[in-house]
C-alpha cells in the first residue's frame, strides 16, 4: 500500500522567523534589567532567533513571542543584565 505524503517541514524561502511564533516553546524566558544595561549589544549577534531589538544604540526589547528560551543571551552579558527566569508553566 503506497501512502502520499506532503512537503513538510520544508524552508521554502530564507529569512521567514519572524513569520512563525514560537515564543510557548520555552520553560524559561529572559528578564532585562534597564538599570544594569550598558547596551553594548553583546546580546544581539548571540541571539540565534533574532529576538532582542535595539534602537538608537540602545537595547529596546526581546521579543517573547519568538524567543525560545535558550538563555544564550543572558550568558553573554557580561553586566548581567539579563537574567533568565522560569515559565511557570
């Protein structure tokens, strides 16, 4: 018995993130402390999702709804400025 298939998970085209949340992925979430923060940006090019937003040269937001979690971010900050905290869930 032959049984059809479709495509699945297939990358049709580059750059297509930002087109998917996966945000409720994760059991932990990074906090930002603005008090600690010297926007360096260490954080940014480690962020494999591309979740934390700077504007002006200043660390603006990351992105729950994409982050998963992987706390890479809060690793490479060498002020601590962002701490990981648990989900809850």
């Amino acid at each position: 018995m032959k049984k059809e298939f479709g495509l699945g998970a297939c990358i049709l085209k580059d750059g297509n993130s930002m087109e998917f949340k996966t945000g409720s992925w994760k059991n932990r979430y990074p906090s930002h402390s603005k008090d600690l923060c010297k926007s360096c940006m260490l954080c940014i090019p480690y962020c494999p999702e591309n979740c934390i937003k700077q504007k002006d040269g200043i660390l603006d937001r990351i992105e729950l709804d994409y982050c998963k979690g992987c706390g890479v971010c809060a690793k490479v900050c060498p002020f601590k400025a962002i701490e990981m905290k648990n989900n809850g869930k």
